[in-house]
C-alpha cells in the first residue's frame, strides 16, 4: 500500500537515491504542473550505458519504491530492449534511456518550457 502522505518531492527524492545506486547518469526533473496539457506532474530522465544498467537502473527503481515507501509503478514499458524504459507512477514518470537514444528523444527539450533541474553525478 502505497505511502499517501509521501510529496511528490519525496518520492523524486526516493527515485533519485535508486537510480544514483545503479550509477546512472545526467538525471533531470522536469517540473511539467505549469503546464497544462502535461501527462503527469513530473519527469525524472536519466541515462543508463547499456541494456543491462538501464535493466539494473530500472530494478532498483521498482524495488527501491516498494521497499522504502511502498510504491509499486502503475505500468513500465520498454523492458524488452532496455533501450529506452518508461515507468508511471502517476504524477512523476521516470524515463531511463540508453544515451543515444535520449539524445534522438530529447524529451526534455520538446518540454522547453518546463522548469528543468540538473541532478549531479554522484561520481
């Protein structure tokens, strides 16, 4: 059951921890609320190397939301090929992609007008 009195902070702050414990890459929340026709409040995108860390990244994101705060991911796309993985937790979407794949999406600049915040490398 998921923790319902968690802010939206908190559990950005929560999926942050787990994708830093993957060692992912150029993490960016997109605050998306300003906008009106956004599919969510928030993005979390970050960048694995290779099919397995982006697999990794995303298992300790899904097992790190379940075991500290009890949040399971309504629906997780992309799995398959690892090249690109989508998981929606409702109001923050995480988006974990293989670097040249991002860098074809660019989501985070087709959002251009959404506030953008740089989470450092931890390495």
């Amino acid at each position: 059951m998921p923790n319902k009195n968690l802010s939206a902070n908190e559990l950005i702050g929560q999926i942050i921890d787990a994708i830093q414990e993957k060692k992912g890459k150029n993490i960016v929340v997109a605050d998306l609320k300003g906008l009106g026709s956004s599919v969510c409040d928030y993005f979390v995108i970050c960048t694995g190397n290779t099919n397995t860390q982006v697999s990794a990244i995303t298992d300790s994101v899904w097992e790190g939301l379940i075991e500290k705060v009890g949040y399971k991911p309504y629906a997780v796309d992309g799995q398959r090929n690892s090249q690109w993985v989508a998981m929606d937790y409702g109001e923050v979407l995480v988006h974990i992609f293989q670097p040249e794949v991002r860098a074809f999406y660019d989501i985070e600049h087709l959002w251009a007008d959404a506030k953008l915040t740089a989470i450092p490398d931890l390495d």
